[in-house]
C-alpha cells in the first residue's frame, strides 16, 4: 500500500473510517431505541447484548458476560441491577462457589425473545435493504481485521 493511499492520507471527514463507524453506531444506539419504542421495550442496547448471549447460553457467569461485551465487573454489576429490576434476568448463588453468581433468563427475558423473533427479521430487512449475505459477511470481515490489527498492536505495547 502506497504512502498516498486513501486509508491513509484522507481528503475529507468521510474517508475517515473512525468517523463513519462513529457515525453509524451512533445512529443504530438511535435506531435500536426506536425499535424498542414500537415492541414496547424499554431496554439499552447492552442489555439487549446480555439477553441475547443468555438465549444463546442460559445461566452464564457474571465475568462471563461481561469479558468481551465490557471488559469490568463494575460496569456488567450496575447493568444487570437495572435488569433484574425490569425482570429480565434473575441472579443465583453458584451451588459449587457461593461467591460466584450465575445469571438466567427470568419470565420477561423470555418474553422479549419472543418479541425479538417477531420485530428483529422486520427491522433488519429494511436496515440491510439493497445488501446481500455476501456484503454482510465482508463488511464483518473487515471490522474484524481492523479490530484484530488495533488489539495487536495494543498488546504489544
């Protein structure tokens, strides 16, 4: 890659990619709170990210969830409170260290799978509308190859 490559000497605000992936997860937060305004949810996108792994894997712990979706307790704690309020989740002493606490399902976070069957395939047909399979799996492709070369590089510092 030459020295004059668009990556790397950008001519305008938009051929920074920083600021498109800025722009875009910014108005998918909005995009999903709207979503959840017409199911009739009120819930964050984290908390949508923690039921999602827990309908993948019920009865998680806490660190577990909280390694690749925040990376600290403090902030997985204060999430799940809010959700153990609203009924999503339900916290349980782990029979085998009662220092640890497994998180499951409860009735509401059921419920909102439910929900989630029925309004997601809506929303995201007309989210990804004029794109293919094909086009998703490069554009996650590429992602992925931006954050592993900013991971490496951050470890080895």
């Amino acid at each position: 890659m030459d020295g004059k490559s668009r990556l790397i000497q950008v001519e305008s605000l938009e051929d920074i990619i920083n600021y498109q992936v800025h722009r875009i997860a910014r108005l998918m937060r909005y995009k999903f709170k709207w979503d959840m305004r017409i199911a009739g949810l009120d819930m964050t996108q984290p908390q949508y990210f923690i039921l999602f792994k827990l309908w993948k894997r019920d009865g998680q712990y806490q660190t577990e969830l909280a390694d690749d979706l925040f990376g600290d307790n403090p902030n997985i704690t204060g999430i799940l409170d809010v959700m153990e309020k609203k009924g999503f989740v339900t916290r349980r002493a782990d029979p085998e260290d009662r220092r640890k606490f497994r998180i499951f399902l409860a009735a509401k976070g059921h419920e909102v799978h439910d929900l989630y069957k029925v309004h997601t395939p809506r929303s995201r047909t007309m989210d990804y509308k004029n794109l293919d399979d094909h086009d998703l799996d490069e554009l996650k492709r590429i992602l992925k190859t931006i954050e592993n070369n900013i991971v490496e590089q951050l470890q080895a510092k």
